[in-house]
C-alpha cells in the first residue's frame, strides 16, 4: 500500500507479489475488484503497472511507516488507520513498510471511470486521476469500509447489485475530488505526525502508540501521553486527533478492541480475563465496547 519516513540502516526483506485473505474476484462484481490485504515488513514491487485506478485504505491498527513509489513520485510517512493512497491506471508502484502493512485495496478500470465522467458530462479525453499519498477522507473511506462489509458477506443477488451501486458511487467521488479536472481535497497535514519537523513528530507519535498498546491493561493518563510528545494536554488531544482521525480516547478504545479480538482469535482465555487483559473494568463494559466496534459479541466473534 505506502510508504514511510526515516529509513533503517537494515535492509528490508524483499516479498513476492502481495496475496490477497480477502478477494471479490470470485464473487463476480463487475466492475471493481475489492481486495485485502496483510503483509509483513518488507519491500513489494508490484507487477508492471495495475490496469485499473487503485485505491488503498490502511486497516493496520497501529500507525507504521512506509515509503512509497508511484511513477515518478516518492512519499515516506506514517499510516494510520483510515488514510488514503491513490495509484492512477497504468502507473507501476512499489513500496517499503516498516510494520504489518494491512490494507483494502479497490481497483476500478479506467474504462468504466471515463464512462461515468461522460454521463457527468466531464470530457473523457481530458480526465486524468491524480496520485495521491495519505490522504484524509472520511467519505471516501465509508465507502470502501461499505465494500469490505459486503466482501465478507460474500454471496451474489444482492450483494453483487449493492457493490455495483457502490462501485458507482466511488467514481462520481474520484472524479468530484480528484480529477484533475476538478477542485481537490486538501491534504492531510499537520499533526503529530505531519509539517516541518516531521521525522521528529513521527517519533513522537510512534512513541505513544508503543505506550498505549505496551500499557492496554493498565490506566492509561492524558497527561502520561502529553508528556510523551513533549506538548501540553490541550495541545496534545487537538494534535494526536489531526495525526490519526480519533481523540485519544476513541484511539485507546481502539486499541483495547484490537487486542481483545486477538486473544479471542488466538487464546482460551475466559471472556472476563480478557476483558481484564486489555483494560476493561469488568466483562460487561468489554461488551458494550465490543458490540459498538464490530456489532457482535465477544462471544459470537470468537465462534465466527
């Protein structure tokens, strides 16, 4: 999917050609391809160029670096949970991360983006979808979160008409917010993470997440994580939500749902010691937790 800052002395492993866990190519959606993906740390140079307009949302928990390729055009930062890269049709791409890069991938051919441009009555000839590199938009992040849903789902009827629908809907939004034809979405910058002194930043951000995710059983203070970045609580809150798109609350939260679903994957443990394990006050409010996250059980998601 992306890429990273501050690259490490040690050379990363190259992998063979990403296998998608996840993939929509048996279910006979037309026109897009939606699929998932989890790899390792590495480096992955794709084969030649996608046909199609590629789409990739980070699904990786935890924020990672990655140093990215597309075409002519180099980019190294962190992704978080919810950014957005875009690869145009027909441009090779590579990339190197320096954690478990986890993504959704969607692909739509160029053929069926110029389609819906006619009928928006935008000139075929002249659309060009532009590269895009960690980019911030809830509306089009729904849409692919919308497509993952109904991947997993599975089945043809419905679903293949309700992911041709989406399909639909996705390229009317490309074409609005990046064509260059068409006035673009501002770029996600700024935060822990973000401007001038972004290696630095980075840092700091990583360092916060290794707290959090070294501390999910323990209580986790604002100010502890404040005094991690060097900022004041105030200033803290506003730039860790404009780095990852949660308060610090929702992103601890975040992380203690992660961690749970993994010992419920993973271990025997009963549902009330794993509630213990990642933070909760008691199996109930793993519960609630639980269902707002994923609108299932801790015990119906061990069984699935």
């Amino acid at each position: 999917m992306a890429k990273a800052s501050q690259v490490s002395n040690t050379p990363s492993p190259k992998l063979d050609s990403p296998v998608p866990v996840m993939s929509s190519e048996s279910l006979g959606w037309q026109p897009l391809l939606v699929e998932e993906f989890q790899q390792p740390p590495g480096e992955v140079d794709l084969p030649g160029a996608w046909a199609g307009h590629s789409i990739a949302l980070c699904l990786a928990p935890r924020p990672y670096r990655l140093h990215q390729v597309i075409g002519d055009r180099r980019y190294t930062g962190l992704y978080s949970k919810g950014d957005i890269s875009i690869t145009p049709a027909n441009i090779p791409a590579s990339y190197r991360a320096e954690g478990d890069d986890h993504y959704l991938n969607v692909q739509l051919p160029a053929q069926f983006l110029q389609s819906v441009a006619q009928e928006a009555a935008v000139d075929p000839d002249r659309l060009e979808l532009v590269t895009e590199f960690r980019v911030c938009d809830p509306q089009l992040e729904q849409i692919m979160l919308l497509l993952k849903a109904e991947l997993y789902k599975g089945g043809g009827g419905i679903g293949r008409l309700y992911a041709e629908s989406l399909a639909n809907v996705l390229a009317a939004h490309l074409l609005r917010e990046y064509s260059s034809t068409q006035p673009r979405v501002a770029q996600y910058e700024g935060g822990l993470g973000g401007s001038a002194k972004q290696t630095l930043h980075e840092r700091k951000l990583l360092q916060v997440s290794e707290y959090i995710h070294a501390h999910l059983d323990q209580d986790i203070k604002l100010v502890d994580l404040a005094n991690i970045a060097s900022v004041s609580q105030f200033h803290f809150s506003r730039l860790f939500k404009q780095s990852t798109g949660l308060s610090p609350h929702q992103y601890l939260l975040q992380q203690r749902v992660e961690r749970a679903k993994q010992l419920l994957k993973t271990s025997k443990l009963a549902i009330a010691e794993i509630a213990l394990q990642c933070g909760f006050n008691s199996q109930s409010h793993l519960g609630k937790a639980f269902r707002d996250a994923t609108g299932m059980t801790p015990k119906a998601y061990r069984k699935f």
